[in-house]
C-alpha cells in the first residue's frame, strides 16, 4: 500500500496540509477544515481534486 501523500493536521488555530512527499506544508491555513477538502485528504488523495477544493474555498476567502 503507497503512502499517502497529503494528510491534514491540527496545528496551533485551525488546519494546515502536510505534504509527506516534500515534507512541507502545503496549502493556507483554515480555521476549520471543510469537510469534503478532509474527506479527499483522508480517501483517495487526488491532486486535481485537491486543488480545485483549495481555490475554491480561496476565492471565498476573498
């Protein structure tokens, strides 16, 4: 079984994306980790899918 590449965690204030691959964080920080963007992390973890979750609740950032 791969590891996974893209894991949320709980840091100081809300969410960050960890990518375990680059060993960095990825992404903004959210207050509050959006249910579907947590559910792609934890399931199937495809890019395409988590960047367009990520613009999307950026553009409603703004």
């Amino acid at each position: 079984m791969a590891k996974r590449r893209y894991v949320a965690r709980g840091v100081s204030g809300g969410y960050r994306i960890w990518d375990d691959r680059a060993r960095k964080w990825w992404g903004d920080h959210y207050e509050l980790c959006p249910d579907d963007l947590l559910a792609e992390l934890n399931g199937a973890g495809d890019y395409a899918k988590i960047t367009a979750l990520l613009k999307r609740y950026r553009a409603q950032k703004r």
